[in-house]
C-alpha cells in the first residue's frame, strides 16, 4: 500500500493507494485537534513510506538570470539567491531553464520555494517524530507536467487549470514542456456563485498578465486545458469563448480516471488524479525535502540494499555450493568408474600375465649363473700361484742373491681401466678392493664392460749391509725393484718403504725404531716393502698393451 499525503492550505488529505486502486483517505485541519488525529493516525498504522504535495497560495515561483558558472561558484551562486529570495531556505527548489548565448553568458534558473514554512513543518515533524520515512515533497504545479502527456498538450504553449479544493483554481502555464508560471485563484463563493464565469475571468486576466511578461507573443496560439468535475462541465463550456488565438480543452475527471485506469478514484476535485501521478513517478527527483526529512527514508533504503545484498550473497552462495555438489557428485563417479576399471584391469593382467612373472623371475636365475660363469671364465688363471713365480723369477737371479722376502700380503681384485690402478697408492690391501669392486659395468651404448682380472701384493723383505759400500746395495735394491717393475706380468709397482740412503753424508734412514737401534751398534740389513700388481694375461704382447 502506497500512502501520499496532500497538503491544501490548512488541510491535510492522506489517500491510500493499492496499485491503481483507491481503497481511502483520511483528512485532517491544521490545528490542535488534527494535529492529535494526525499523530493517532501515524502511531496505528505500519510505518510505511509516504510521500508528500504541496499545493498552497503561499508557494513562490521566480525566475533569476545568474551569471554563468561552474561547480562550486555555480553553487554559491544559487545558495545566495535562494537565501535573498525566500526565508526558508531549506525547503526550495532550483531548475535550469535556458541559457543565453550572447554576450553577457546568463544562465536563467527557476526558484520554487514556501514563503511560509509554519505551513509544512508542523506536518514534517510529526511524521519525524513517529519515524516515518519521507520518500520527497513534491510540488503540484510542477508535478503538472507530467499529466500534460495523458491530457495530449503537446502544444507549445499551455495554460493548465485545476480545482483541487472548493476555494482556489491552480493555474499553471507551460512553455514546450517547461513551467514558467504557476498560481493559486481563491474562489470565492457567494451567492450566485459561477463556476465557469470565475474560470472564464482569471483566464483572461492570466493571458494579459503573460503578454505584458512577454512570456507569450500577441499572435502566439494559447492552448488551455481545464480539469473539471461532471457536473461543473456545462456551466464552464457556457462560459469559454474561443477566439482566434485561444483554444479550449474541458477534460471531465471522470473520463481522466478512467484514461489512467484509476478505480475508486471519484471525487469533485483533481487531489486524486495528482496522488497518483506523484505515485506513478515516484523515482523522479523531489522538489522541497532535504537531507534531514529523508533520514529516516534513507536509513530504510540502506536496510534494503543490504538486505538485497545479503539475498544476492545467499544465492551467488547457494550456486557455487550447487557447482562444487556437482563436481564432487561427478569425481566419485569417475573415482567409482576408475576403481572398477583399475580392479578389471588387475584381474586381467594376473590372468594374463602371471605365468609370464613367473617365468621371467626364473630368468633372473638364469641371468645370475650367467654372470657368475662369466666372472670364473675371467678369474680361472687367478691364483697366488702366479705372483710367486713372478717373484721366484726374479729373486732367483744370482746378482739379488742378498734379498730376501719375509712377507707377502696378496688379494684379488678386478678393474675396468689398468690407467685407474697406475695412477693410485693405497695404504693397504683392504682399501684396494674395495674402491675397485665386483659389479658390472657397462659403456653408454649399454654394452657390458669386461673387466680385467687382477691381483695385487704388498711384499715386504730385507738386505744385508755393506757398511762400507751402502751405494751398492742400494742399487741392487733399486735393479731388484726394476727387474720386477719390467717383468711382463707385472701392471704397476708402487714402493712404499726403503730404508738405504745413498747420499754419502747418511747411514741409514728408516723407522723410528731403526733410528734409535743406530745409535748404539751398527746394522746388518735394511728392511723395505712394496706393492704389485700383476694381471691375468699371459701374452706378454698383451700385457705390454695393457700396460
């Protein structure tokens, strides 16, 4: 339900709208007694939002020419008039009308304001009082424009006439649509009283006002449209004559309504007919609430917004659960699909497969005895047989007759590179075989790399000395160690100890224990040691090559 409050002069009417029907309308005075009415009347019903027209004699319209102007200039500007032209400076309206191009640029404004504001504030502050929220406070006469398309005025010049309450006729004129002027004719009812006589006089009084205010030319073609009741509609044709320049339109109210679609909306005066317009156009701009009247309205509309808001969120929220639902719906039927696939194809595969696991597992066998016979057919010839000859050959030699050797730490080992065991000294046996290894190795084209068989020794032995010839018996060690070094077995021949110094000037180096024994008795041998290696290739062609 829509409620538009109407303001007549010391009246107030409120009509309930529900869409195009007019289900009442409460009236109340202007004074102690209807201002308590008025408050009843707002303390029982919803606090629904209403809308307010004024429609008073004490309303002024004034036309200004300002100079031209923008942003805050052009606003101090307007300010300024409106305080200079009405007291209430807070229930005004302002409306551009035309702009003058020639020199000096003057901007011409309409100024629509209430002289007298002790007429609306009484009204207002109720309502504020009681929290309603006041959605605007329209002005009639300009209001009236937007009926001029119901009624067909397209004219360029039209003089609007209407009764809204038994002791004045609204009369407004308007120039291509725009209001340039607006006023309030009291009716006064004496005996003998005509209606349409008074409306036949203030037109004529109105058209001369408007040619002396050069508003409308002498061969301009005036357009008037009346709004009447039925039964006031004789008496007015009676009283109209038409004249060259001034045509007559009588709209019957009821005939209006119906135009309008209005139900229940009979009455002997226009109020009706202007609430709804006011309705219907509830989303123009208002011309005389300010920001302190629509707080109430604002705060409502703030509400429904986050309202709406939230609503959206709750439904934008309620989509993506729906999508995510669906996505999740849709993984576990892949998930089932894919788990049953993957179970058909486990099956399948152990029906098929299974045997073949079977039989490559006793492949795998077959693979280790095949790399085991590979590794005994490259270390069958390896034996500690082989570095004894090798030793006994060289040892037996009559001119190494005063060498002997008291120890021989031997070990097999295997390697890829013979360079790999010529650039290397190890410490021990031990840290030999195990940088070197057993497993197989294979080139980048994934062909496997024969190892070669090797093994290695650490000799350790002793000479007798000459104590006065100790140059000799270091070269026999020294053509001892050469004749090993050079023998066709032999890879690599590192010496770790030899403890004869050929330098003049020194006996005897060696181990601590040797050093200290020099001390008290003189020696008769020197120990020393070393480490060969010898490989499994028995051509000495080969073993050259090798090396």
């Amino acid at each position: 339900m829509k409620r538009i409050l109407f303001l007549k002069g010391e009246k107030l009417i409120s009509f309930h709208w529900n869409g195009k029907k007019l289900t009442g309308k409460v009236s109340f005075h202007a004074d102690t007694e209807g201002f308590k009415s008025f408050e009843l009347y707002l303390a029982c019903l919803p606090k629904f939002p209403i809308k307010f027209i004024v429609d008073v004699i004490e309303e002024d319209f004034r036309f200004e020419e300002i100079p031209h102007a923008f942003g805050s200039a052009k606003n101090a500007l307007i300010q300024r008039y409106k305080n200079r032209l009405f007291r209430d400076a807070e229930h005004t309206y302002v409306e551009f009308q035309q702009r003058n191009q020639k020199p000096p640029r003057k901007d011409l404004y309409l100024f629509a304001g209430i002289s007298n504001p002790e007429l609306l504030t009484p009204w207002i502050d109720k309502l504020l009082k009681w929290e309603v929220p006041i959605q605007g406070i329209w002005s009639l006469p300009i209001l009236s424009k937007y009926l001029l398309k119901t009624l067909k005025a397209n004219e360029t010049h039209v003089l609007l006439l209407s009764q809204q309450t038994t002791t004045s006729v609204r009369e407004s004129y308007f120039k291509n649509g725009r209001l340039k002027f607006s006023r309030l004719a009291p009716v006064k009812l004496d005996r003998g009283f005509n209606i349409g006589s008074m409306i036949a006089n203030e037109i004529i009084q109105t058209t001369f006002f408007l040619t002396n205010q050069k508003l409308l030319g002498y061969n301009d073609d005036l357009d008037v449209h009346i709004i009447c009741h039925s039964s006031h509609y004789d008496a007015i044709s009676s009283s109209i004559s038409f004249s060259d320049h001034v045509m007559f339109h009588i709209h019957k109210l009821d005939e209006l309504h119906k135009s309008l679609g209005l139900k229940n909306a009979d009455s002997l005066y226009a109020d009706s007919c202007f609430t709804w317009i006011c309705n219907k156009h509830s989303t123009t701009k208002d011309q005389y609430s300010n920001r302190q009247d629509r707080r109430y309205d604002a705060q409502r509309r703030l509400s429904f917004t986050l309202s709406a808001a939230s609503l959206f969120i709750f439904l934008v929220n309620i989509v993506v659960a729906q999508t995510f639902i669906s996505k999740a719906l849709a993984l576990k039927k892949s998930s089932t699909f894919l788990t049953a696939q993957t179970d058909y194809l486990t099956t399948a595969y152990d029906k098929q497969f299974l045997p073949i696991e079977q039989t490559l597992n006793k492949a795998h066998f077959i693979k280790t005895s095949i790399a085991l016979t590979r590794k005994l057919e490259h270390e069958q010839g390896l034996s500690p047989l082989d570095l004894m000859l090798t030793l006994s050959s060289v040892i037996s030699r009559p001119e190494f007759t005063g060498i002997h050797l008291n120890k021989v730490k031997w070990l097999r080992s295997t390697s890829t590179s013979v360079g790999q065991l010529n650039s290397s000294n190890f410490d021990d046996a031990e840290q030999l075989q195990q940088q070197q290894g057993d497993e197989e190795q294979y080139d980048d084209n994934g062909e496997l790399i024969e190892s070669i068989p090797l093994q290695t020794a650490i000799v350790s032995g002793w000479i007798s000395l000459d104590q006065n010839n100790y140059r000799k018996v270091y070269n026999q060690v020294q053509n001892f160690l050469t004749q090993l070094e050079n023998n066709p077995r032999t890879l690599n021949l590192d010496i770790i100890n030899l403890e004869i110094d050929p330098r003049p000037q020194s006996n005897l180096t060696g181990s601590n224990k040797s050093l200290e024994a020099s001390k008290e008795i003189r020696l008769s041998q020197a120990e020393f040691s070393f480490q060969l290696t010898l490989n499994n290739i028995r051509d000495v062609k080969t073993a050259q090559l090798a090396r």
